[in-house]
C-alpha cells in the first residue's frame, strides 16, 4: 500500500517539475520577445569615442491640438573632464501649443541607464517603455512636471537590417511607432489631462550627426484609427567617410499589413522640401506611396540638439501638421490607386547643422529655403 502510495507521490512530482521547466521557458521566452534590445543603452562603456544618445517621446490631444515632446538624452557619457563641447545630460520638454522649451542640464554622473531593459533615470527624472516622469524648471523659475502611462502598439525597424551593423555615424529607431500615452502635463500653471492620447516614442544614437534628416510621422487618421505613419531619414557617413548616398524610410502599417520602403533593400525613395511642404515618394517591387505633408511657419518650433563636439543640430519641427498619403498596388504595368489617407495632426520636421542660435531666425531661413534630396 505505501509503496503505491510513494510511486504515486513520485510520479505526481516529476510531472510537476516537467511542468514547472515547461512553464519557465515559457515565461522566460516571453519575457524574451517582450525586450526590445534596441530601446535600452546601446553606449560600449569601453569606448572613448564621441557618443550621443537619447529617448523621444510624443503626444497629441486631437480634440484640443495640444501637443508635447519630451527628450532623455546623454552626450559623451565618458567625458566627464568635459573635454568636448557637447557633453552633456539632460531632460528637455517642449509645449507646442504655448510655443516654449525647457532643457534641464545634469551631471554626467546623475545619468543611469539600462542596458537589459528600456529604462533611463537622469536626477530622479525617469523613462521606460511604459512611463515617462519628470519635472524641470525654466527660465522664469517656473516648474513643469509631467507624468505619462505608455501602452506601445507597434515598432518599426526602419533601418532593417543595417540597424546593428554599424555602417552609419547615426541610428534611428521607432521602438514604438505607434503608442496610446494617458497621464497629465503641468505647464505655465496649466494641467493637461488626458487617456489614451496618440503619442510615439523613438531612438537615436551614434558618434557624429549626418548632414541632414527629415521626420514625417503619425498614428491619428481620419476613418483609419489603427493607421500607422513612419517616414525618417537623412544623408549620415557611411563608415566615417563622405560617400554622397542619402536615404529615407517609409514604414506604413494599414488595415493590418505592414508596408516598408527602404533604400538599403534596394526600393525607391525620394523627399523634396520646399516652405514647410514635404512631398515623398517610394516604391517597392509590389506597392507605391506618395506622401504630401505640410505645416505653416508658426506651427514650428527649432528644437536643438548638441553634436558630441558642441556644435547646435536645429530640428525644425511641428506635430500639429497635415499629412496625406495614396497607397498604390502595381498591377501588371501601373499604378493602381487602392487608398487615400489624411491625418491633421502629424509630426513633421526638417534637421539640419546651424551657427544661427536664435530659434525664430533659424526658423525664418529654412521657410525661404528648398530641398531637393535624394
């Protein structure tokens, strides 16, 4: 009887423990897809090369057209004798609507940041892939704070497979090209509450800026909620040389197909800009998009951004635009027109080096200019 009995019992435990290994790969496998290894640090400690970093975020209120972005970045995190000119942490947020920025500067020793998950703390000030928190004081001496849920829908690997090959100075990636942010936004004394806002988050890092890039971007489409825009490029150095090739990305997520353009997988891609209107189109073997943005001048703000060797990037940007975009699908020796999508309230903006320090003047001059790129 008892030797059933323990037969019983040890068999009941080895099933268990099957189940319990069978349970924890699971888990672990899990745990695995859900880290994003491009969204977490990507800076050799071992390095003493000029380095920059950093985490965007976005929102937009559609009903209001309040709109805000938030930064978490680091420059030559080595450098802490400050040798180059850029070296820096820092916490940025910019207001659209009231048409201010507020940058924050810490020691480089207040910057932490994870390299096995996406998880940045800068002085208390902190991002994840779930929540972003902070609060800066401006120039008036007034606080603003913020704090903000994100729930990611989804990520677009808009270098492909080039994005850890290391063959450009800089590398961009929309870890969550598409997110849904809710929480509240202080600011000039004003509480912005808001649930299940359109909003994206996305990296850049690398050892030097290209000569320009362009950012057209947008997640809120008219009849079309789950619709999901991504175009971002730039003319970069390719293995620190001046090899004159220029690319830009299209990623289009649409009724749940996802359509990509890619210069490195050979498609077709060409931008041109002129006064605050971006006119792109690509194709692929298969699909074609033509891609009409426009912002007014005021629409605009100059966010700038220090190269590692302290020169000032201004990033012209707007998140209240209007994007159009006409997907096509060849058939046999045409193009055959299969949608036509409008968003008012895209992101857009225009990169490019400058000795102009005034925002509002640097702004001026690029609406009198023309780009004709690729």
């Amino acid at each position: 009887m008892f030797i059933y009995l323990f037969v019983a019992i040890f068999s009941l435990m080895k099933i268990l423990k099957t189940l319990f290994i069978i349970s924890s790969f699971i888990l672990s496998t899990y745990a695995h897809a859900e880290f994003d290894k491009f969204n977490s640090y990507q800076w050799n400690p071992q390095s003493k090369t000029p380095w920059y970093e950093w985490w965007y975020y976005k929102i937009v209120l559609p009903e209001t057209k309040d709109s805000f972005f938030f930064v978490y970045g680091i420059v030559n995190p080595w450098d802490h004798a400050k040798s180059m000119g850029g070296t820096r942490s820092y916490v940025g947020m910019g207001d659209f609507g009231v048409k201010n920025q507020v940058e924050n500067l810490f020691p480089l020793n207040n910057f932490h940041a994870a390299y096995s998950q996406t998880l940045i703390d800068i002085a208390g000030l902190s991002a994840t892939d779930q929540n972003i928190k902070g609060e800066l004081t401006d120039t008036d001496g007034q606080s603003v704070s913020w704090d903000i849920s994100v729930k990611k829908e989804w990520a677009f690997n808009a270098m492909g497979w080039a994005i850890d090959k290391n063959i450009t100075n800089i590398k961009w990636y929309p870890a969550q090209a598409s997110a849904r942010c809710s929480g509240t936004v202080i600011n000039k004394g004003k509480l912005y509450q808001f649930s299940n806002a359109p909003c994206y988050q996305d990296r850049n890092w690398g050892h030097s800026f290209p000569l320009w890039w362009t950012w057209i971007v947008s997640n809120h489409f008219k009849n079309n909620p789950d619709t999901v825009l991504v175009t971002g490029g730039g003319r970069p150095k390719y293995y620190d040389t001046n090899f004159p090739f220029e690319g830009a990305t299209v990623g289009l997520k649409h009724k749940g197909v996802v359509y990509h353009f890619r210069p490195n997988d050979l498609d077709n891609v060409k931008v041109d800009i002129k006064f605050g209107k971006w006119e792109v189109v690509a194709n692929n073997s298969s699909h074609k998009v033509e891609i009409s943005a426009f912002a007014p001048k005021e629409k605009f703000m100059d966010l700038q951004f220090r190269t590692p060797t302290g020169e000032i990037f201004h990033d012209y940007e707007a998140l209240i635009g209007e994007v159009t975009v006409k997907l096509y699908k060849r058939e046999f020796f045409r193009w055959k027109l299969i949608e036509t999508l409008y968003s008012d309230v895209a992101g857009i903006e225009y990169g490019e080096p400058s000795s102009e320090k005034n925002r509002a003047k640097a702004i001026d001059k690029f609406f009198k200019s023309e780009k004709h790129l690729q």
